[in-house]
C-alpha cells in the first residue's frame, strides 16, 4: 500500500485547473507547492518548502516502521494519512482563497479536483488503518 500511496502522490493527477488556452493538470505533490494566488507558480509548478517536506517523510515512515523495533512503530503509518488529510485541507483553503471572487461574481471555479485524488486519500486511509491492526505475534 505504501508504493500506492508513493505513486499516486507523485505520478498520479489528482487536480486540473482551467488556463484559458487549455486545462494544467498536476499531482498531489505539485498541489503542496503551488500558489494559487500566484499565476506564475501555476506556471512553473511552484516552490515546496517545510509543509511538502514534512510530507514526504510522513509518506515515508510507513516504509520505515517495520524495520524499527519499537512498540509504538506500528503507528507510523499513520502519518502518511495525517500529511494527506492536512495536505487536502491546505489545498482547499488556498484554492477557495484564491478563486472565491470568480465564484462571487457567478464565474465558475477554474479549479476541479481529479477522481484520481481519491486514490491518494483512500491509499492513506487503508495506509493508516494498518496502524490499528494488533499484531498477534508478540
């Protein structure tokens, strides 16, 4: 599950927005860095910083965990769906933010999410329910 979560991150489009001449599509990974008050980090596929780097080792512990002997290890794959989840949030807000005086003036957002974003969200999710699972061994 975790290569899933890694792909649909980085491979995956998971949002479109519309550009006049035509639609830019982008990942989830290119969503953490753009601006969208912004036009040219549209452009040029932004700049990520702390949050997107925080991001990449939360989808990186689930990889780590089974190789650390330590109790609480098992709940380290929920990070990837914490960043997700926080990821989402940050993209909503800086989309709405950004595009809510075209919707107050009846012009339709620019902005649609993909069905492929669910991939990215339901692979955490199932990602990070594996932090719930007992293991029966011990």
């Amino acid at each position: 599950m975790a290569v899933l979560v890694w792909l649909s991150w980085f491979f995956f489009t998971s949002a479109s927005v519309n550009v006049g001449g035509g639609q830019a599509s982008f990942t989830f990974w290119n969503l953490l860095g753009i601006d969208f008050d912004k036009p040219e980090s549209i452009a040029t596929g932004g700049s990520h910083g702390l949050f997107s780097f925080l991001g990449l080792i939360a989808i990186a512990l689930p990889i780590v965990a089974p190789f650390l002997r330590l109790a609480w290890a098992k709940f380290l794959s929920a990070a990837s769906l914490a960043a997700c989840v926080s990821g989402f949030i940050a993209i909503s807000v800086n989309e709405h933010r950004a595009f809510s005086e075209l919707s107050k003036a009846g012009v339709p957002s620019p902005f649609s999410w993909s069905f492929l974003a669910a991939v990215v969200f339901a692979s955490t999710v199932v990602l990070g329910l594996g932090a719930l699972k007992t293991d029966r061994s011990r």
